[in-house]
C-alpha cells in the first residue's frame, strides 16, 4: 500500500471531476471579480455625463450578468464539489469497512474501541476536507495568482512584478509561518482528542468500578482537567486565527491601496481612462479572496497526513499510533481518575437499575466513617430490618410513593439479616428473585420502603459516595482499564505504596503470572483486560479489592464464565485472602456454600430458606435436591 493511498489515489481516479470544480471554482472568482470591475466603472461612468447611454447600459447588463453568474456558479461549483467529495467519502468508508470486516472476530484485540471510534468518526471526516478545503482552494489560488500577474503584466511590468513578490507573503508566506507556528499544537490537539476518544469509552465501560472504588469525583475532575487541556489548545489555535485573520485583512486594505495609488498615476499619465481607477481598486477585494483560504488550507496539512497514517496502520495491519502506556508514570494513566460526569446520590439509583428512588441527603460524615472503622477495629455491622422494596410500575412515578408502590410488584419482602465482621452470608436464587436489589440496598443506592438498612446504627443510604471507604464489591465483570498492571490494581487505593501493591498482588495468587510477562507489573492489558483470561482477570480485580482493604466485601457471582478448576482456585483464594472480612457471596449454584456461615436463598423477594449448609442440608429436602444437581458426587456419599 503506497503512503499516500488514501489521498492520491482518489486525486487520480476522480482528475476529470475536481478539473471540473476548479474550473467551476475559477469562474466564480472571475465572475466576482468582474462584478466589482464593473460595478466600479458603472459608478465612475455614472458621475461624469454620458456621451451615450449604451456606454452606461452596458455596464448595467454586465453587472447584472456577472452578478447572476457569480452565484450560478458558485452554486454549481458547490453542488459538484460535494457531490464528488461525498462519493468519495463512501468509497473511503466502504473501503475501510473491508479493511474491518474481515478481522471482525479479533479486531478489538488489535485496536481499542475509542481508536477505532476516533477513526470512524474523525478521520474519515477529516479527509474529505484535504479536497473541499486545501486541495480546491489552493489549485485556485495558484491560478488566480498567475492571472492576476499576467493581467497586470498587461499594463505595466514593474508594477506587475511588485505585486508578484507582495503577494506572495498571502499566498506562500503568511501560509508557512502559519504552518510552523500551528503544526506541533495541531498534531498535540489531535493526539489529546484522540486521547479523550479512548479514556471516555475506558471510562463508559468501567464506570461501575468508578463508582465502587469511591472514586467518581477524581474520575470527572480529572477528565475535566483533560478536556480543558484540549480546550485550551484550541483556543491558542483560534487565538492565532484571528490574528492571522487580522493581518490578512490589514494585507488585503494595503493592497487596495496600493491598487488605487497605481491606478490614479495610469490614468495621471493617460494610461487608463480615468473612470478605470475604481474598477482596478474594487477588484482587489473578490481576488483577495482566492488568496485568503491558502494559510488555512495549508496549516491543516499535518492533521490530514496524521489521518491518513492511522487509515494505512490500519489497512496494513499494524497500529504504532495506538497509545503506549508502558512509559507512563506510576500514579496511573490519564483517565484513571476520569469520567463523562459525576454520579452523585441522586444519579446512583438510575446508573445501576430502576427508577431513580429518593434516598437521604445529609451524608454520613467523615468523622462517622472513622468512628464505624475505629469502633470495630476493621469491622462494621450491617443490619437488615424487616426490609422491603418495590420498584415503581410506571415510568416518571414518585419514587417511593404509596401509589407507586402500591403498584408494584415487592423487590424484596419483610427481608431481615445480620452481617456482622468476619461473617460469611451466601445469597441463592434464581435471577429476578431480589438479590441486586439486596445489594444496591447495602450500598446505600437504595432506600427501602419499609424497614432500615444500617451501617453500624447509621442509615445505608446516608453515606454517598463514602460508602466505598467501607465496600469493596468484586463482581462478574470488573472492568480492567487500557494501561499496566500495577495501575489497574492501584484504582483500589491510589495512595498505595510499591509494597502494598505487591503485597496485594501476592495475596491474590498473581505473582506466577506478572512474573511471566514481558514488563511485570508495567505490562499493558490492553482494553477491558482482553490479553489476559478470565481467572487471570478476576485476581486483577482482587488484587484490587484486597488493596482497598475495606471491613466489607461484597463478591457479586465473580466465577461465572470460569472453568471448574478456575473456579474452584479463585474461590479458595478469595475464602482465605477475605478472612476476618465480612463477607455476602451472590451466587446462582452451590459450589462452596460449605465455607458459609449462613446461606440465604431468596425465592420471589423472600427468603424461603436460610441456615448453614449442614442445616439445610438436614432440614430442607428443596435444598437438598438443589444441591444433589450442583453437587452429585458429595450427596452420594451422605
């Protein structure tokens, strides 16, 4: 594939069309131009009696004339150029698509989906402005140069050779500065947008995590402080573009000046006829506008040659453009601590599920935390109370309202438990039988309807975003950020020493695996962690979680999808690193309930069993024949 494929080749392949749409182009500034020569020469004529009156008409025609074709043109010029433009724009998108298609199974392994977004929306777009706004604009520009100097050539030499070399500060040199001063901010605002592109679908994707790590704040604000940096570029850039504008314009009033000294010594001479001076002088302002587009259409260069890069890294199969995080700086990657908006206690309930439900505003405060932490050494007391919850029926009802709740079918039901430190609760049923709500409850993202849900005697859902500082929830998919190792388990605890993080990394089994990549714990896992195995991911995501080292844990089916053996060794690791915690293990089969001190199993909101394995094992023929489908082998031996 020839560098420039995705330009040249479509220059070559549509030559008859932008001839066309030059030449279109071309007319248009004449006719502009012709315009103004004529009105100028209408208005000198019209001061000075007429010998005849065709020598006023005419000119009335050829305003008129050029007046219509001027926009005739232009229109026709623009409809032929964006129809030739767009075609290509399919073609450039069909061809991609190819490029794409065949790699569908695997192409999230080579490129992240914000790169890949960056690509379908940006570049493609950017391309098809090489055409309608340097390509076009400065063929013209050339030409028009080359008339306007064999033009003046005409009628004095000298002068025209002046205007040559003045000219040429709007037309090659006001371009190459302009050029030098914007292409590294340019090439910096594209990589920052490009940057942006990846960390907001990074942060879409993972933003549950945001939320449970507590750490949706430094999430929005850094991201913030991200696209203010971006801002911030763009507005130097916008700054230099009026300047530039400015200057231009200041060019464009000396040049008429200039035409109006030279015009007024033809005519002194005897030269031109007078009534010429201001046809010369009001022509300058139509041309001049072939010329001012230049410096934009050249400053763009470096953006389109970035462009064009990225769309042959990716047709060729490579990717150097993507982002290498191996160089960052421990503290984590831009984005770690960035976000699309902050979930405050209001927007919790709608981000997770449900309409969103009225919960308390007074939050806990720091001192509560402390006091919950020190009272019970790394402990904390949650307590059900007769706990039910409905989720509204209609859409738009009051959360929380007799009539909506009357509505409403119960989430939960007259549900009471205790976990207390150290206490191991398994949750059993099938979907839809009320165990995400249970949990949202826990988390202070919902408040019951009736009954109290208490953290050490304060209410759940009084605690905000605090509430992290005291849960660590390790779910089914835990979302394993684009950047290394080590920065993906220090979203746990971003203050955590060296030692720390290896310490959780030993604890969570993971040390066999970093010591087998390429750059340890500096190795990149790629976006949502797809270069390492589910297990392997799921221990990323405990290192995490025994970093954070909260009084409670909440593990949210984190087995499913794992292999038996998988299965198993991560469940024995997460038994034995969350001693001493309290522990609620959701779960849709039994394979460790043995480890439990109480099994809950919840049926339509309620709990319809509850005891400890051998309990139920006893007293529960349900129970019994349950686990005789999940567990076959043990029950034979009973």
């Amino acid at each position: 594939m020839k560098e420039a494929g995705w330009i040249r080749d479509y220059l070559r392949k549509n030559a008859g069309s932008f001839a066309l749409i030059v030449l279109l182009a071309l007319l248009t500034v004449l006719s502009a131009s012709m315009l103004m020569f004529t009105s100028g020469f209408l208005i000198s004529k019209s001061s000075i009696p007429p010998e005849n009156i065709l020598l006023v008409y005419v000119p009335i025609v050829g305003v008129r004339a050029f007046s219509i074709g001027r926009a005739v043109l232009h229109y026709v010029e623009r409809l032929v150029g964006h129809n030739a433009v767009l075609k290509i724009l399919s073609r450039m998108r069909v061809r991609l698509y190819k490029v794409l298609e065949p790699q569908a199974l695997f192409v999230r392994s080579r490129f992240g989906t914000g790169d890949l977004l960056g690509v379908l929306a940006d570049d493609i777009e950017q391309l098809q402005n090489v055409y309608l706004r340097t390509v076009f604009p400065g063929a013209v520009a050339l030409i028009m140069y080359a008339v306007v100097i064999a033009a003046l050539g005409m009628f004095d030499g000298t002068f025209a050779l002046l205007m040559a070399l003045y000219l040429l500060v709007l037309v090659v040199v006001l371009p190459a500065v302009s050029l030098r001063y914007t292409k590294a901010a340019q090439l910096k605002l594209r990589t920052a947008r490009s940057g942006l592109y990846r960390k907001l679908t990074d942060a879409v994707l993972g933003i549950g995590d945001y939320v449970i790590s507590g750490r949706a704040a430094g999430f929005v604000a850094e991201y913030e402080g991200d696209e203010a940096a971006s801002a911030s570029i763009d507005r130097s850039l916008r700054s230099f573009v009026r300047w530039r504008t400015l200057l231009a314009n200041a060019f464009v009033g000396v040049s008429a000046v200039i035409m109006m000294l030279w015009a007024g010594g033809q005519a002194a001479e005897g030269f031109i006829p007078a009534t010429f001076i201001a046809a010369f002088t009001l022509i300058v302002f139509p041309l001049m506008d072939a010329f001012l587009p230049v410096s934009e259409a050249v400053e763009k260069l470096p953006q389109y040659k970035q462009s064009e890069a990225r769309l042959i890294d990716i047709e060729a199969g490579g990717a150097p453009w993507l982002k290498k995080y191996s160089g960052e700086p421990d503290g984590g990657p831009s984005g770690l601590d960035a976000g699309s908006r902050d979930l405050s206690q209001g927007d919790l309930p709608a981000a997770i599920g449900g309409e969103p439900l009225e919960v308390v505003q007074k939050p806990a405060t720091v001192q509560d935390i402390t006091r919950i932490v020190d009272e019970y050494g790394l402990g904390a007391t949650i307590q059900f109370d007769r706990v039910s919850f409905a989720y509204p029926q209609e859409p738009g009802s009051s959360s929380g309202s007799p009539a909506a709740v009357s509505q409403a079918k119960d989430a939960l039901a007259e549900v009471s438990l205790t976990l207390t430190p150290g206490k191991r609760i398994a949750l059993i049923g099938r979907s839809g039988a009320g165990k995400s709500t249970l949990l949202k409850l826990m988390q202070g993202a919902l408040e019951p309807v009736s009954g109290t849900v208490t953290i050490n005697g304060l209410p759940a859902a009084s605690f905000g975003d605090e509430i992290a500082k005291l849960i660590s929830v390790l779910n089914q998919s835990p979302h394993l950020f684009d950047t290394t190792v080590r920065n993906n388990v220090r979203l746990g605890r971003e203050d955590a020493t060296e030692e720390e993080i290896l310490d959780a990394i030993r604890h969570a089994r993971l040390e066999p695996l970093i010591a087998s990549l390429p750059l340890g714990l500096q190795t990149p896992m790629r976006e949502t962690g797809q270069r390492f195995s589910g297990g392997e991911r799921q221990r990323v995501a405990l290192a995490r979680v025994l970093l954070q080292n909260n009084p409670v844990v909440i593990l949210d089916e984190p087995t499913v999808g794992l292999d038996p053996r998988t299965e198993r060794e991560l469940l024995s690791t997460l038994f034995a690193e969350l001693s001493g915690k309290a522990l609620i293990w959701v779960t849709h089969h039994l394979v460790g309930v043995e480890s439990m001190d109480e099994i809950l199993f919840l049926d339509g909101g309620q709990v319809v069993m509850r005891g400890t394995h051998q309990e139920l094992l006893n007293t529960s023929e349900r129970y019994r024949n349950l686990y005789r489908l999940d567990r076959p082998v043990q029950l034979r031996t009973l």
